[in-house]
C-alpha cells in the first residue's frame, strides 16, 4: 500500500473509533450542536450592531455556532484525543511500525476536518430552516469552503502544538480549555461583539486566531454586508504555521513521565 | 554460525545522574531466542528500546539487522516486531479489526485470523478491545507484533500477567517462531521462561552483564554442588558417616556434594543397615532461580 493509501486507510480507522466512544462523540459532535440551539432560543431575537448595520443575533449566532463547531473538531479534539493516545502508548506502538509519523497524524487531522464540514452542515441546515438564515452558494460557498478548510487545518495543527504543554491525559481538557474557554468569549463566539464592545478586547481578538476566523466564517457565510477580508484568512494560517513549527518540534510520541 | 542479527559492544545509557546501562556487549545470531533476565531497574528496557530505536544511547556501538536502530529506517522497521513493556490500544476498535489496522502496515503481513488464533483470542475476534481482560490484552500486544511476519520480534516481559495455560501457550508460539528460523529477544523476571525458551541467557544487574550462556551452563551451574536433604527419626545410629553432613537444629540433615551418585549410595547404605528411613529424601540442584539470586545479589530491585 503506498503512504497516501495508508493515511486514508488511517482516517477510516480512526471514524470507526470516534463514533464508538461515548466521550468524543458527545462533546465534540453534540456538545456544538447543543449549544446552537440553546444561545439561538435565549438570545436569538436581538439585534448587535456590526460595521454599522445591525444584524440579527440568531445570524450572529448561526455563523458563531458554525466557528465553534470547526473549532471544538479540530482544536479541541485533536489536543484531547492525541494527548491521551500519547499517554495511553498508543503513538509510542504505531512509532514501532512502518507507518509513516505524518501518516498517523494527517490521518486524524483529515478525520477532524471531516467531521468539522459535517457540523458545518448541520449547523447551516439548522441555521436555514428554522432562521431562514441563506445558504452561501457559487463564489461565495467555494470562499466559504476554503476558510472552513483553512481553519480547520490550522487549529488541527495548533492542536498538535498543544499536546506538546499537555502534561498528561487527565490534565488535556484542563489545559485546553484554559486556553480555547478565554479566547472563544473574547472572539465574540458565546456573547456577541458589536462595535462598541471594550477596546482592550477588540485588541485579543486581532492578536489570536479565533477572532479571525469567526469573522472570516461570518462574511463567508451571509455574504453582504459583512465584508470578507482576505487578511483574516491570511493571519489565520500564519497561527495554523506557526502551530506546525511547534508541533514539528516540540510533539513527543511516547506517554510523559 | 549462522548470521549475526543484534550486536552490542559497549552500550551505555545515562538519564541525568541514572547509568541505567554500564557498557554491555550482547550478539545474537539469526533462529536464537535470547532471553535478558534482570531484577527491576536492571536495565532491560532500556537496553531494549535501544535495540528497537525508542531511545538513544549515550555511547556504544549497536547493529540490528544491519542497521542502526538510532537512525529509525523504516526498512529496519519493516523486519522488526515490538511487544513494549507497557502499551495502549485504541479501546474501541475491536481485536479483529486492531490486528487487521498493524498488518497492512508492513509489507508482508500474516493472515489476520491465523495469528488471531495463534494467540487464542479466537473467542475474541469481534470484541471490543475495552472489553477485554488484562491478560487478554497481552495476547493481543503479541498477535500486533506477529502481524507483520516480522524476522526478528522484540518482546519485553512478554508473559507478565498471563495465566500459566496462556503462558505455555506463549511459550509454543515461541518455539514456533525460532523453528522459523525467526530471532526473539525477550526479557523476563520468569526463570522457567528463561529455562524453556531461551538458547541463550543474559542476567543483567544494576546495568551491567553478569553472567551470561545457556541456561543450563549459566554462573557454574552445572559444576555446583548437590544438595542432599532428609530428616532421621530417632533411632538413628548417630550422625550419617558422610563428609559435609550437617544436623540442622529441627532434625533436617543437609550434604552438600561434588559426587553426589556415591553419597547417596554411603547414605542409603547406612540407612538400610540401620534399618530406617531417609524421611523427606530430596536431591536438588541449584535452580537457575539460586544462580540468579547469588548473580544478582538476592536484591529485590536495584534502585
Ligand atoms: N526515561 C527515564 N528517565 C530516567 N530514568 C529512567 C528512565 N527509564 C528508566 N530509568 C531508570 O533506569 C534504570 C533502568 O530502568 P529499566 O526500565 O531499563 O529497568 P528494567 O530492567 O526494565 O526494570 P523492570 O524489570 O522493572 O521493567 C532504572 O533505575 C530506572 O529508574
Ligand atoms: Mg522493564
């Protein structure tokens, strides 16, 4: 079989292993989906204004929720999933084998994506039907797709990057949610950010990625009158490198001591 | 002499302050079982990851296969399978479909069922693997490492937690293996393991080789003395007219001989003319166990 085959190979292995645990499927399929329907049904009826215009808060919420969902799938899940693989000598046996390293990873980081996509879907589905939010097609749902895709990729590879400060297994959701918890009510995932919120925030948000990519979801997906800057998908996949870089580096295979 | 296949000269392996490995050579040729046996913190596993490419020496020289381990070349890892000392599995998939996931990794894999069977978790095929015993998980580590009919398997406490039919059965595999013409490398704290299975035995303590050879010539064994051992009733006449005859305080007589054929002969010979019996009469060499412990210094776990 050649490498690609066995990567693949990788992501279908690693699906049937996903579905069968209760953990991961609750809190990284459900958790998001979960919480779509209640911030929409709590807070869904107001109005935040934005670059000018007010907009909808379920709008809002729809595109956020959509964020949230690519976020917990490839973030989340991949610093978790490959932190307790680490220390339970999962990677320490697959490092003994033939398999290529990348192999094992790309495999998990493309089954993240997948997932990722499928939340998307049923995110925007959710989003259509009881919202009436509009779906984005042509030009507009290939830019969505790529910016799904970038960020995605790029907090899958920061994922990784975390695992390498994760101390161990049970300290994983600790350690990510200290970090990923602080970033998503900064961004204005969980409460809305209009344009008169505190200047010091506005500030974390251009800095870190998860601001970023909301707003590059958000034009992504309703088009008009949110403007789609090529500069957020840009400082996306910067963070997404600079993951790499690190997790290149700093990612140990065998269970910390 | 067939092929070299591991060669250690030298080894050494400091963590910090810790000289796990105190410069030990090693060579084992091509259909041997060599089994490294050491109390814990020896340096088994240590000197075993080595071999298998997880960890780096600190000075030596090591060649297995023809290849450095170090340097992690996937066509070395191709001929190599690895039971680890401890390991996980992914809980959720199932036996078949683990064994099945390792196979294809290597270019010439078993057949999955066959080496599902030749470990006995045949009853096991489509459970998952959360659902199995301790012992069973073991199994399955072994049927991971046969997968990739692998010319040279690497095995670090193979049998620690199987049942003794699990562990005769381990050993058969073993044997199989060997008959091959494939090379094992195990260690054990098991001295039957050592005694059964290997050709060839290293006792390794406090990171250095203490003795090493087949399992029955290993630290003298075979030159040391007999131990004669009964007890007397009273009516005995006196104590046994043989030299080294020592009267434990509990009535036990203990003879320690170079020619124990003619002391037994003297001993009974007194005993029938006498007219009583040598109660509890039991004739024993030194076990590879005694070796061990008089090699080791009868210490539990250098730390
Ligand atoms: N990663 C490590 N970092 C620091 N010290 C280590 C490390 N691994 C092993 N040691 C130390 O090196 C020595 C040898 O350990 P090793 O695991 O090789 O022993 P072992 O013979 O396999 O023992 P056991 O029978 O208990 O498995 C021990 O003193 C141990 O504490
Ligand atoms: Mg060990």
């Amino acid at each position: 079989m050649s490498d690609v085959a066995l990567m693949l190979r990788q992501v279908r292995y690693t699906n049937k292993a996903f579905w069968r645990n209760p953990a991961s499927a609750f809190f990284t399929f459900a958790f998001p989906l979960m919480f779509l329907v209640i911030f929409t049904s709590l807070l869904g009826k107001g109005t935040v204004p934005i670059g000018g215009v007010l907009i909808k808060q379920s709008s809002y919420y729809v595109a956020a929720m959509a964020t949230f969902s690519v976020i917990t799938a490839s973030y989340t899940n991949i610093a978790m999933s490959v932190t307790y693989q680490r220390d339970s000598g999962i990677l320490k046996r697959v490092r003994g084998t033939p398999l290529p390293g990348w192999a094992y990873l790309v495999g998990r980081v493309i089954h993240a994506l997948l997932v990722a996509v499928l939340l998307v879907a049923l995110t925007a589905a959710f989003g259509a039907v009881f919202y009436g939010a509009d779906l984005p097609t042509g030009a507009l749902l290939a830019k969505f797709v790529l910016v799904v895709v970038a960020g995605g990729a790029s907090f899958a590879a920061l994922g990784l990057a975390t695992t390498a400060i994760v101390p161990n297994a049970d300290a994983g959701p600790a350690v990510v949610n200290a970090i990923i918890l602080p970033l998503l009510f900064l961004s204005g995932i969980f409460i809305p950010l209009g344009d008169n919120s505190p200047a010091w925030i506005r500030t974390v948000g251009t800095i870190f990625p998860v601001k970023h990519f909301a707003d590059a979801m958000r034009a992504g997906f309703y088009g008009r009158p949110f403007r789609f800057e090529w500069h957020d998908v840009l400082i996306l996949l910067l963070w997404g490198l600079g993951g790499l870089v690190a997790a290149a580096r700093f990612f140990s295979w065998e269970p910390r001591k | 002499m067939s092929e070299v296949v591991i060669e250690v000269v030298g080894l050494r392996k400091s963590y910090g302050d810790v000289e796990a490995v105190r410069g030990i050579d090693l060579r084992v040729r091509r259909g041997e079982v060599f089994a490294l046996l050491g109390p814990n913190g020896a340096g088994k596993t240590t000197t075993v990851e080595i071999l298998e490419g997880y960890r780096e020496r600190t000075a030596g020289e090591v060649r297995v296969l023809g290849h450095d381990p170090a340097r992690r070349d996937r066509a070395l890892r191709e001929r190599v399978g690895i039971v680890l000392q401890s390991t996980g599995i992914d809980p959720y998939l199932t036996v078949r479909e683990t064994v099945e996931l390792y196979a294809r990794y290597f270019p010439h894999p078993r057949d999955v069922d066959e080496v599902i069977d030749l470990v006995g978790l045949t009853d096991k095929r489509d459970a998952r693997v959360i659902r199995l015993s301790g012992g069973q998980q073991r199994r399955l580590d072994v049927a991971i490492a046969l997968a990739g009919d692998p010319e040279l398997l690497f095995l670090d406490e193979p049998t620690t937690g199987f049942d003794p039919g699990a562990r005769r059965n381990a050993w058969e595999i073993v044997r199989n293996l060997a008959s091959l013409g494939k090379t094992v490398f195990l260690t054990t704290h098991y001295m039957d393991e050592a005694e059964n299975l290997a050709n060839r035995v290293a006792v390794i303590a406090r990171g250095e080789i203490v003795a090493e050879g087949p399992p029955g010539l290993l630290g003298g064994r075979h030159l040391a003395e007999t131990l004669i051992r009964f007890r007397v009733r009273s009516g005995a006449s006196g104590p046994p007219a043989v030299p080294g005859a020592v009267v434990r305080s509990n009535g036990l007589v203990e003879v320690r001989t170079e020619t124990p054929t003619s002391t037994l002969h003297e001993l009974t010979g007194w005993a029938m003319a006498g007219g009583f019996e040598l109660d509890g009469l039991e004739v024993t060499r030194p076990t590879l166990e005694d070796v061990y412990l008089e090699l080791t210094g009868g210490e539990a776990g250098a730390e």
